[in-house]
C-alpha cells in the first residue's frame, strides 16, 4: 500500500494528485462500460444512429413523452409495464442528436395536456416539428417498430414523407378529418 504524503502546502503530494486522477479515470471507465452494459441501443448503434441523424434530420424535433411518475407502490389497473423502457429508450435516441429534444411529462398531473394532445394510455409520446401535424405514437418503439420511430423522426424534421406523387393527390381529395391507428404486437 503507497503511503500518501502530504505538500507543505497542505495538499496531496504530486505522486498522490496523480493517483487520483488514474483512480478518477478508472472509475469514469468503469461507468462508461456499465452505461454501455445497461443501453438499449449497443454503440455501433448509436454510432450509426448519429451519422443519420446528421446527414438527415434538418429542423428540430420535440418529443413528448408522457408515462407515470415511478414508485414502489404498485396501483392495480394503473400500473405500466413498458413505461421505463420506454423512457430510457427516447433517452437515448434524444442523446444521439442536438436537433432532437425530450419533454417527459407525467400522465396524471399533466392531464390536461395530455388531453389536448390525445393521449390516452401510457407510454405515449408525440413527434413534433415546425410543420404542420404530429406522429402520435403508443406503447415502446422496440423491435421493428423502432426503424419506424427513426424514419418518423426525420419526416418530422424535414416536414415531409417519402409519399408518392399519386399518393399524395389521393390524399389531398380527403375533405374530412380521419383518425388512422395502427397497432402493431411484439414478437
């Protein structure tokens, strides 16, 4: 065992300071690993995900993410299962780019915003650009729905889709509101 000395001055000595900061390192590494351990998305991901976004995503995105407030108690008919991951997983989408930013809002105490929005069960969360129009998207974006979360995320960005001519002069016939839900089951 080093034996730690003490300056003059009162400080460490210089053998010391440079302990501490091999032992600092150390423990950032070994935080990083188990950061890496404890991701949804591995790092060749991430990394992938990165130079997408910034060959892609042009404006801003706001996501809102509105799920329950975590707690030990466990409220029959209230609880949801896929809240935290769901959490954790826009957590790291959100970190892979400057352009896109997380709200996390609480399902019952935000409830009227929530309301304005359609949120109606949890997880739920909104993609929002400058453009007119939102991706209103429930449960977790896992599996192959999460290539859909990424090719949402820079429609919204760039205030468009990858649509068809013909499909859009469709579209634009449509007179009335509709309201499209898609549902989708993990496998």
């Amino acid at each position: 065992m080093k034996k730690i000395t003490r300056s003059a001055g009162g400080g460490l000595s210089a053998e010391s300071r440079c302990m501490s900061v091999e032992h600092d390192t150390r423990q950032k590494e070994k935080e990083k690993e188990r950061e890496e351990l404890m991701a949804i998305i591995s790092p060749e991901d991430r990394q992938t995900l990165q130079t997408l976004f910034a060959q892609e995503l042009q404006d801003d995105v706001n996501i809102t993410y509105f799920t329950q407030r975590e707690s030990v108690l466990i409220v029959p008919g209230q609880e949801c299962s896929s809240c935290k991951e769901t959490r954790e997983l826009l957590e790291e989408v959100a970190q892979t780019s400057d352009k896109l930013h997380l709200t996390v809002k609480d399902f019952v105490r935000d409830e009227q915003e929530a309301q304005n929005l359609g949120v109606t069960r949890i997880p739920a969360f909104i993609l929002q650009g400058h453009a007119r129009g939102a991706v209103r998207y429930f449960g977790i974006p896992a599996g192959y729905e999460f290539s859909t979360l990424v090719e949402d995320l820079i429609d919204v960005s760039k205030g468009t889709t990858r649509l068809n001519e013909k499909t859009r002069e469709t579209l634009a016939t449509v007179d009335q509101d509709l309201h499209i839900q898609v549902f989708v089951t993990p496998t």
